[in-house]
C-alpha cells in the first residue's frame, strides 16, 4: 500500500506539470492557426491583398524555425520552467500587440513573436514528459501531446470559423492573448524540471560544449535518418491538410466549403487518434516498433493515393482522410526512437531538431506544391495572389499532389531502413 502512495506521490506532480506544460502547446496551435477564420475580418479591417495576409501568417513559421534552432539548447542549459515561461509570455505579448495594433507592420512583428514563443511549447512539453515520466509511460504521454495539439488546431479552426459572425477579430486575439498570460503564471508557479543531480553539472555546462554536442547530433547517420522520418511522416499533414485539400476536395467533388473543411481536418484528428493509438501499441508490444511504424506508412501511403486519384462518395472520402492522418500517427514514434538514442542532458536539444527537421521539411513541400500548382493553372503569374477554381484544375492538383506522394513513399523506404537499435 505504502509503496502504491509513493508511487502516486510522484505520477500526480509528474501529470500536473506536463499538463500545464501542454495547455501551452495547446494554446500556441490554437494562436497558430486562427488567422484562418479570422483572415476575411483582418482583410476588410486593414485592406489588405490574401497575399500580405498570408504573408502575415507565414512570418510565424519563419521565427518559428529560426527559434528552433535555439529552443533545445535553451532548455537543456536554463531548465523547462525558465524557458517555457518566457516562451509563453513573448506569445501572450505577440497575441496582445496583434489585438491592439492599428499598423500591418505590427502585424507581422506580433506574428513573429507568437511564433519565437511557440517553438518552445512541444520541445518543453516532451523534455517534461521525459524527465518525469518512466520510458513505458512516456511513450503514452508522447501520443497524448500529438493529441493535444490536434486539438489546439481544431478549435482554432472549427468551432472559432462558427463564432466569427458573432465577435470580432480583436476581441478573439485580446481572450487568446489573455488566456496565454495566465498559462505563462501557471507554468511559473508549476513546472519544474528533474535533471538528475548527477547531471546537473553537465547541464550548466559552457555554451561551446553545448554548439559542439548540438553539431555531433547532425553527424549521427541514425539520429539524423529519424528526423528526416518524422519530417517526411508529416509532410502530408502540413501540406494537404493544412492548406490545400481544402480547395482541392471542393473543385472535384462540388462540396460546399463548410463540408469541404470539415472533411479536411478529420486528418487532423485522425492524426492525434493515430499517435495514441501507436504508442499504445508500441507500450504492449515494445519490439514492435519498426513493424508499426512500416504498417502505418504503408497505409497512409496506399490511403493518400486513393485520396488523390480515385474518385469515391463523400462519406468515404471522409473515412479515408481520416485513415491517412490515423496511419500517419506513427510519426510520434520518432520522438519515442530518439529519446532511446539520445543522452538524457541534450533530450531537448534532440527534440528540437527534429522539429526543425519537420517544419522546414514542410516549408519546402509547400513552396514546391505552390509553385507546381501555379505552373498547372491558368494563371502562370499567380497575380490573384490565392488559388482559386477558376485557376487551378483537378489534373494540376494531381500532378502537384504527386510531390506529397512521393515524400510519404520516402518516408516509408527511410522506415525500412531502421534497424532493430533504433526501433526497439
């Protein structure tokens, strides 16, 4: 009995602390994709082109990705409860100057600030869970995570485009900035680290043994083949279900844009279903993991095909969409391979790159798939600065959507590749 208190004496700190932790990562993802039904306010507000406003969006990614570089090495040296309270609070600072601003300029800076704060959420979130929690444990709490984003990103975009008619966009930012205020004293008064006092000296090490350590991670073959994994894995979900599967399931299938968007983010929950789903199984069957991971690849692949060149009804295509992000829940387990290879004192630093890896992955399938798409259409100068029907027709999404394709095919030769070392 006395042993089963003890154990709930550090499982119940352990679950408050990630929970804090996530509420962060569950709020920037909401910050993150919000400008998505707030965007024809903002247009109207400050007459602004769709180009300036998604120029406007994407200045988050870019500080977003700079920072990534950073946020690892931040953690590992300052510890999880520093660097997350100033991530959060430079995010609720970026989501008030977005609410008050009158100048576009302020537009993308406070963009830009929402996202320098935001690469710190999942990297935080997950050097948390590995610190507090046993390796059996963490790999649930890992899928989890996924979730929990999934759920940020959902109702940043579902429910908010329901409630646009009803407030305005300043007054959305003004409660996000706010609610972001008060997660940043949660994490304050919360969340706390658990480095080993064996290790504590190493991680107050200099920062040049830091760059040196952070440099020796890109020359680990099976380190760097895991990023690249991860980063493939979720091209799909950045790219297709993020931006343009949207516009492409209204052309060919005459869907109406509500029905069109909801279908488009079932990928998104099937996604964050699929991560708890494979780290479920991945707890029961710990030598599995390299015959989970090919399976999940292998489905989404022949799923996304199906998605792309086969004509199907509305309600299969729902069912499919949702299958490719449930199979492509299995690129969470990249994080579970890297916290087996990687030294405990540079876990965030790991973690980060991996993230860098996936967000500039996604950044360039984005620019390639814009620049097909523009090839393909009847607008060769992209003058209206948006794809629209009128410009873009199914065989150019087929052509373009082929680059998707072909990086979750990657993905899954790049799994074949894992030995039984990295996928135990």
């Amino acid at each position: 009995m006395s042993k089963k208190f003890n154990r709930w004496q550090i499982l119940l700190p352990a679950f408050v602390i990630w929970f804090v932790s996530a509420l962060f990562y569950f709020h920037q993802y909401f910050l993150r994709v919000s400008l998505s039904p707030l965007g024809m306010q903002i247009i109207q507000h400050f007459s602004i082109t769709p180009f300036t406003l998604s120029s406007i969006a994407a200045s988050f990614y870019y500080t977003f990705v700079i920072m990534q570089i950073f946020s690892g090495i931040i953690i590992d040296r300052y510890g999880v409860r520093t660097a997350l309270t100033l991530a959060s609070f430079t995010c609720a600072g970026g989501a008030l100057l977005f609410a008050l601003t009158t100048s576009v300029a302020a537009l993308y800076i406070s963009r830009g600030l929402m996202g320098a704060g935001a690469a710190f959420s999942l990297i935080g979130t997950l050097t948390v869970a590995s610190q507090w929690f046993s390796q059996r444990t963490f790999i649930t709490v890992n899928g989890v995570t996924v979730m929990v984003g999934v759920l940020g990103a959902y109702v940043g975009e579902g429910p908010l485009a329901g409630l646009i008619h009803h407030i305005a966009w300043r007054e959305v930012m003004l409660a996000g900035a706010i609610i972001c205020y008060v997660i940043c004293i949660l994490i304050a008064f919360t969340v706390r680290g658990r480095v080993k006092k064996s290790h504590h000296a190493h991680v107050k090490r200099a920062f040049t043994t830091v760059f040196k350590e952070y440099f020796a991670l890109f020359l680990n073959r099976r380190f760097l083949i895991i990023c690249l994994f991860i980063g493939l894995a979720n091209v799909c979900i950045d790219s297709l279900a993020g931006l343009w599967l949207e516009p492409y399931l209204e052309l060919r299938y005459h869907l109406s844009n509500d029905l069109a968007g909801q279908i488009s983010s079932l990928q998104y929950i099937g996604f964050g279903v699929g991560s708890i789903i494979c780290c479920s199984l991945l707890c029961w069957w710990q030598d599995k993991a390299k015959q989970i991971i090919n399976a999940g690849m292998l489905v989404a692949l022949l799923a996304l095909f199906a998605l792309i060149y086969l004509p199907m009804p509305v309600f299969v295509l729902a069912a499919v969409n949702t299958l490719i992000g449930c199979s492509l829940g299995v690129a969470c387990l990249g994080m579970v391979l890297i916290k087996q290879l990687v030294p405990a004192t540079i876990i965030a630093t790991a973690f980060s790159i991996a993230e860098l890896f996936k967000h500039l992955l996604s950044a360039i399938v984005l620019q390639a798939l814009g620049a097909l798409l523009t090839l393909y259409s009847n607008d060769p100068t992209g003058a209206s600065g948006k794809a629209t029907h009128l410009h873009i027709s199914v065989h150019g999404y087929h052509m373009s959507f082929m680059v998707v394709l072909a990086c979750v095919a990657l993905g899954l030769g790049l799994s074949l590749t894992f030995t039984s070392h990295q996928a135990r």
